[in-house]
C-alpha cells in the first residue's frame, strides 16, 4: 500500500479508500446486497491488514448502521489515530426548514449523531454531501468551522459539487477566517470523467484531494461484458447512472478486460491503476474480502503511457447523472435521494 498527503491537510491517508455504503443492515428497507455487521467486520479487519487506514461513511447510509458496524470494527482492531476516517451529512429536509431547523443547528445535530454512531470523539473528514441550494453558504461555512473548533472534526470535505461551488466555498472560507475544503468527492472512474472538464483542474492548482465514488461503475469496470452480480441486476440507481451510455461505454470496457488480461491481473487492477494516476484516494466499495484485495492490488500496477491512452481514446461526452443530474437550484425540491431512510447517493 502507498500513502499520500490528503489535500492541504496533515492526515496522512492510504491511496485506496475503503467505502462503506455497502455495510449495515439490510431490514432497515436498504438495498439487498448490503452485508451485515460480521462480514463488514471481517472485510474491514482485512483491509487494515492490506494497509487501508481511510475509510468513508455516511449517516445516511442504511439508517446510521454503516456508520455503528465500522465504528465497532475499528475500536476493536486498531488504534483511533491510525486511522483516518471520514463521515458525510445530507442537507436539512423540507420538514427540518417548515420546523425552523437553521444550516448550522442541522450541521450540530447531524455530526453529534454521526459520533454517537461511530462510538468515537471525532471524525477526521467531515463532508457535505451534497450542495444545498435551502441554506445559506455562510451558514453552512460557519456551521462546519463550528464543528472544527469544537474538535468534532479535523477537517472539512464536500461532495457532489460543481467546480465553481467548491471555488466559492473556499473563497468565503478563506475570506471570514473559516475552515476549507480539502477535499472533493465526486462521480469518477474510468467511463464517467466529466470532473476533468473543471474539478480535477481546479483541485490540482489549489491542491485539493479528489476522493472520487464509484470508482468501478457499480461493478462494470470489474467484470467482463456479460457478467453480472447481485448488485448489478438490483441497483436501479447504478444502472440508471450506465444504462443510457452502455454502448459507447463498452468499448472502454473491453480494452479494460483485454488489457487484464494481457498483464495477467485483474480488470479491477486495470480500472483503479488508472485512475491512481489522476486523483488522491478513489473511494473503493467492498462487500466481499475479494474486491478490497483487487483494489489493494491496484495500488502497485504501474500502467504505462500508451497503456493509459489505449484505455482512455475511446471515450465520449456524457450527460450528468444520478445526484449531479439534479446538482441544481431548478431542480431542488424534496426528494427520495434526500432521504436518510432510502438514500441513493
């Protein structure tokens, strides 16, 4: 395993990132190829043996369980600051704004939860999950640097943005003496690079860590064309962030399986290589110890620059998806992505 330096932080992270979506329980009415609180316990103490120090999170992942499975794994395997560990908060429903819930009470609540549910005193990346258009971005700076000088969190990250938001952010930030975003976590991988039209430029010159989710596309870049899984056939949000493009898609991903097997690893090693060379830690989803050793493994295949523009020639222009589909002030209303009890993000 290699590490790097997380952005303009001093943390110290794995260059892999262990997502966590899928632990927690699955009768809470989540998606059924979530595992439960022994599997995700063993899967974690694996990735610890690998060398993964970073793992990420969310209270709106299965009801807050994810959260209570990984804080228990890691309390009983490792020490607390040997790990890097980072959380998110989804912005204040409509009924917390009709109840009169301010951006910054909402910021309080939700990461005292987050804590309770970790078992631990702080996190150390606390992210917001996604632009909140209800609220103002004072309240939400302010709210967040209230949280760092509380000592509940290190520091701060974002997801889910647009490049001039995080530019904005920042900015005010830097203006009132607040707390910034050293970290992005957006929608990347090896058949969705619309973050290099604007983020990944921004993030290099201002040296923020791009932390990017769903880094195998759902399980597309880590299999051969017509193979499927449990997740592919009942995630209905994967496949409605794929589905319309799978045919221009596939063509990246079939130079991913002959270059597998060329080199004689995995098409997941392939995937995860490439994108090593672009971002600072991908966030890796593990539900089986198989899938944490792929990406683990990605981590020491050097790819070369030929090898790099033969996986990266065929590739086209795709329309926002998923969460960034609905990233704007038109679009904002109530909504099932919103929702703690079925998140999709």
């Amino acid at each position: 395993m290699q590490y790097t330096k997380l952005g303009n932080s001093d943390l110290t992270v794995s260059c892999i990132c262990m997502g966590c979506m899928g632990f927690g329980n699955a009768n809470n009415g989540q998606h059924s190829w979530t595992i439960d609180e022994e599997h995700s316990r063993e899967i974690i103490r694996h990735g610890l043996h690998l060398g993964v120090n970073f793992f990420d999170t969310a209270i709106a992942y299965q009801s807050g369980t994810s959260e209570q499975y990984l804080g228990r794994a890691l309390q009983k395997q490792v020490k607390r600051e040997d790990v890097v560990v980072a959380t998110k908060f989804l912005p204040r429903t409509q009924d917390d704004i009709r109840a009169g819930i301010t951006g910054q009470h909402h910021i309080e609540r939700m990461i005292n939860r987050s804590l309770a549910n970790l078992g631990m005193d702080y996190v150390d990346l606390y992210i917001y999950h996604m632009w909140d258009y209800e609220t103002s971005l004072y309240d939400i700076m302010e709210g967040l640097n209230n949280v760092v000088r509380a000592g509940k969190a290190r520091y701060i990250g974002i997801s889910n943005c647009f490049a001039y938001q995080l530019a904005k952010a920042n900015a005010l930030a830097e203006k009132e003496g607040f707390a910034k975003f050293v970290s992005v976590q957006g929608h990347y991988n090896l058949i969705f690079r619309e973050e290099e039209r604007e983020m990944a430029k921004l993030c290099r010159e201002d040296n923020i860590a791009m932390t990017p989710y769903s880094t195998l596309a759902g399980g597309r870049l880590a299999r051969l064309p017509g193979e499927s899984s449990k997740r592919l056939q009942e995630d209905s949000y994967a496949r409605l962030k794929y589905d319309s493009t799978a045919e221009q898609d596939g063509v990246i991903i079939d130079r991913v399986a002959k270059l597998a097997e060329q080199k004689g690893v995995s098409m997941t090693e392939v995937s995860l290589a490439w994108l090593l060379t672009k971002v600072t830690s991908p966030v890796v989803g593990a539900t089986k110890l198989h899938h944490i050793e792929g990406a683990a493994k990605a981590a020491e295949l050097e790819l070369s620059a030929e090898e790099l523009f033969y996986l990266e020639e065929p590739y086209a222009p795709h329309n926002l998806v998923g969460v960034m589909a609905q990233n704007t002030q038109d679009s904002v209303k109530e909504s099932h992505v919103w929702s703690t009890g079925n998140q999709k993000i």
